[in-house]
C-alpha cells in the first residue's frame, strides 16, 4: 500500500488523489499530536480544578491568550494532518488553525521569562515566515511547499516549543501536570 492509497487520501477535482503525509510521518503526527493533546488536557483539568498549586504567570493576559489558542491548535493541526485533504472543510479548518498558530505566536511577544525573551522566542518569527508560506503555496496550488511548510508549522514550531513547555520546571505546563 503507497501513500497515494491510504486511507484518509482525497481525491482532488482532478480526481486525483490529494497530498498526504507518509505512514511513518503520519503515525509521528499521531503520536506526538495525540500525547500532547492528552498531557495539555491533563494539565489544564489539573490547573484549573485545583489540583496543582497555583501559578502566578496564569494572571497575565497574553499568558492566558497564548495558552487558549495553542491549545485547541494542537488536535486541530494532527487532525488536519490526517484528515482528508482539499475540501472545503480542510480548507475552513486550515484558516482556523493558522488564525490560532499567529494568535499563539503574537501573544507569545508579550510573553517574557525575567524581562526579557528566551531561547523559545525564536519560534514567533519562524510561525509567521511559515504562515505566510503555507498560505501562499496553498493559493499557487504548490502543494509540495504547502505539505512541507505545514509539517514544518505543526512539527517544528507547535511540537517543540510545547515539548519545552512541559520539560522546563517552572513553566505554567510543567507545573500544572507535574506538582
């Protein structure tokens, strides 16, 4: 079974089949997608139902707009993924995704560990470069750069920084699941 005949492939209008993800790549998407979504919800019900000790970044407004937009992006960019391709459906949920991705990356500036920005920050340009290229990739119909830059967005610059937020005492993330 090829790539082009997994299920979850779209055909597009030609009736082709749409891009997709390979199968190792999209059981790391699966995988990493699935156990931060599992490990933010957890955090979260364990923050928020008092269970872990309170946490004094919480009280900042673009702590709390960071968090509310990079948390539903997480399941939305594995299931986007995933999910077929090309529709309208994947198309509405893209803009929302990308809308929650520079909403995550803007709050995330005002964000600063002891004054001033972090090794982390790195990842705010880098959301932006990448979001103006899957938009316009995806509007040439280069679907190629698109699926690359996407990976990239979802990979790079939504798994890694949250990875960090759950690795490094201290962090709102860290805190709420692991004390």
């Amino acid at each position: 079974m090829t790539t082009a005949t997994l299920p979850f492939t779209a055909p597009t209008k030609s009736g082709k089949p749409g891009f997709d993800i390979g199968p190792i790549t999209r059981i790391a998407v699966m995988l990493v997608g699935g156990v931060l979504s599992v490990l933010s919800l957890i955090a979260i019900a364990r923050g928020l139902l008092g269970f872990a000790p309170d946490h004094p970044n919480i009280r900042e407004l673009a702590i709390l707009i960071h968090v509310s937009t990079v948390l539903p992006a997480i399941p939305l960019g594995a299931y986007l993924l995933l999910a077929p391709k090309g529709g309208k459906r994947h198309k509405q949920l893209g803009k929302l995704w990308l809308a929650l991705m520079v909403a995550t990356a803007s709050a995330a500036i005002f964000i600063k560990t002891s004054g001033s920005f972090s090794f982390i920050h790195i990842f705010i340009p880098l959301t932006y470069i990448a979001s103006y290229k899957v938009i316009s990739s995806a509007r040439r119909g280069d679907m190629k750069t698109h699926k690359k830059e996407i990976l990239g967005l979802y990979l790079g610059a939504l798994m890694i920084p949250g990875a960090v937020a759950f690795a490094l005492p201290g962090r709102l993330m860290n805190v709420w699941l692991m004390w």
